[in-house]
C-alpha cells in the first residue's frame, strides 16, 4: 500500500519538477539568458569555478548572475557577492538538491533584464541533483582527484546527466596518489558524448577549455 | 493535499526506521557487538580510517565485520575484504544514505556471532544519512580538509547527529589554505558534546585517539 503511494507521490512531484523547469527554462530564453547548473561533491571547488568564470565575462563585457544552494549558510553567496553580480541564496534546509521550484523564485529575485547568464551552484553531493533539472542550458558536473579514483563509478548517473565533467584540482593528483586518467575513463564510459575537462581552478589550468565548452 | 500527504508517509517512513533500528541495536546487543556508522562526504577518507581500525583490531585479537554502502559499486567492499574480514555490500541505487531496513538485511549477511564489532560505512554526502539511524552505538562523522572551511557551517544537522568529529587529511591543510581550526571551532559550536579528533589517516595521525574516543 505504501509502495504504491510513494512510487505516485514520486511520480507527481517528479512530473511537477520537469513542468516548472520547463517554464524556467523559457523564462530564462525570454530574457536572452544562457543558464548552467554547477552539480558535484561539496569541496570539488564548484564556487571557485564559478567565480572564475564570472570574472571572464566581466572581461569580456558580459553579465553574470548567480544562484547559490546549499544545505544552510550563506558562504558561497558571499563569495559571489564580492565579485559585484547579483547572485540569490537558496537554504535548503535538509533537502540535498535545488529544484525546479525553489530555483524559480531565485530567479525571480535576480534582474533577469540585465543578465547574460546564470550560474546555478546546486548542493554539494554527487546523488540527489539527478532527479531534479532545474531549467539550465546545460549541467557541469564538478569532481576532484582528492576524492579519490572511484568517484565516477560510485555515481554513474550524474555523470549521465551532465553535459560537462570538470575533474579538478589534478595539480594534487601526485599527493593524493591519484590517477586522474582512472576518473576521464570511467567518465568517458558512463558519458561518451561528455566534454570532459582536466583543471586546477586556483592555477587557472583547463579555464580557456571550460569557456568554449560553456560556449562563453 | 499533496503536502499533507508528502508529510504523514515521511513521519510513517522515518519512525519505521527508527523502529527497525531499534531492533538492529537489539540484534548487535544479543550478539555482543558495537557498532559504528561513518557519515561523511566522499573521498574524506571513510574507507581508510575503517581499514585502519581494522588492523589495530586484528592486533588486539578483536574480530570486525564491515558493511559497505555506496549508490553504485563495489570498490569499498573490495578493499574490505582484503584485509580478510567478512563484509557485505549495499548498492542503494538512487537514495543517498543507508536505512535502517538495508543494514538490517546486511547483517544477515555477516557472522555476528564471530564479531566484536560491525562498522558500517554510509554513502558519502553530509546531508541524507541525518534522518535514518541505523541502530549504531555511535556516529562518526568525517571530514577533510581539502573540501574547505565551510563544510560544517553548510551541514550543521549531520554534526549535531554525530559523536565523533573526524577532522581528516590536517597534513593538507597549507597546500589547500585551509585552517582546520575553523572546522574545529564550528564543530564544536555545532555540537559541544562531540570528540573532535584531527587526523592524517594515511600517516597514522590521531588513530589514537579515535581508538580512544571508540573505546576499541
């Protein structure tokens, strides 16, 4: 009995989800925005990323704004709002994932008219993303050789999901004895029509590679 | 009315763990067994640190059985059973944390009456596993610094949920300009009752002290 209500509650929220990303996703289209939703492991260096790719399009004459999600607290926020772009924070309390609904009226808090992109930091952890797009362009997901070598084939779905696989900080690979190889391969299987990217973000390594990719 | 649905199948979910829990720490008592659930993010270094406490247990003639718990995979387990322990392993497929119910088929799996102690490795992230005791006699709960200085401050529950506070890879801290002692600071803020250990589990480093703190 159970069983059966969970599985169409499930189904009901999941469905809702997709319809509100959809709507997202035109809303964005309607303003000329290009959005993309940042997954990965808490630590793998989502925000620097993001940071770094702010600081591009500034170069570039280019406007950025940036949806912030974490568990609780507002340090990733913070962070964005030093670089000077208009960013909102969303607290999920103790869900483990944005979705659809909570990245709506994020946008609703960000001047979409004066944006060219969006950059939706979504909460650290390499599980519960998967069932929930938010109306993004494209996903990045985001890990690090000091998780270890097995990250990808621990999680295969994420890695299915997105369209861009950053394995990071590789400039700690010989300290944390590992094989960022091991991490291209397992992605390169579980996803053959991903970009993937080797980087150090603090060093700037593999950011020229992550702009195309983003087609920024 | 999709809400008050959503709410009254999670209380009937969450105390239906609580209720298979119970009977897992029952089951543990009947065979003379403590056991531990390490909580963590992935690649903070959970495995090792078992492993670790494996061998020191071997030399004190002591018996461990180990469950392995990821959303996909084997790799843990197969790093268990190398040190000649018995272990069984749980692939959740798409939730992010074990159950209750899940360690209770896995005990079946293992020899309890051989046992003196069962550690149980959670799937890694800091956010799911809060909800779904599993009938542990304590909570470990593990992190690194390469995931940075903000990792309590964005995961206060699981801190709280945990008596032991493993603060890993301290040996790190100068190449990834992270001071542990703000990780330290908020744990204890979050969770003043918990033992903060700082560790480098690769080194040895405060593997004393978690005997210790363990009662191993």
């Amino acid at each position: 009995m159970h069983k059966v209500v969970t599985v169409d509650l499930e189904k009901d929220i999941l469905a809702e989800n997709r319809r509100i990303a959809n709507e997202n996703s035109e809303l964005l289209k309607s303003h000329g925005i290009t959005a993309f939703d940042f997954l990965g492991a808490i630590g793998s260096g989502k925000t620097l990323i993001i940071e770094r790719l702010i600081e591009v399009l500034k170069a570039k004459g280019k406007r950025a704004g940036v949806i912030a999600g974490d568990v609780s607290g507002d340090d990733d926020y913070q962070r964005f709002i030093k670089h000077g772009v208009p960013a909102a924070n969303i607290n999920t309390g103790k869900e483990c994932h944005l979705d659809a609904h909570l990245v709506d009226h994020a946008l609703e808090d960000l001047p979409l008219d004066k944006l060219d992109y969006v950059f939706i930091e979504n909460v650290g952890n390499l599980v519960c993303p998967v069932d929930f797009p938010v109306g993004s362009h494209k996903r990045v997901v985001v890990i690090s050789v000091t998780e270890g070598d097995d990250m990808v084939r621990k999680h295969p779905p994420i890695f299915a999901f997105s369209d861009v696989v950053i394995i990071n900080k590789v400039d700690l690979s010989d300290a944390m004895e590992v094989d960022p190889k091991i991490l291209e391969r397992d992605a390169r299987r579980t996803n053959p029509g991903a970009k993937i990217i080797m980087m150090d973000a603090r060093r700037g390594k593999g950011m020229d590679e992550l702009v195309n990719a983003l087609g920024l």
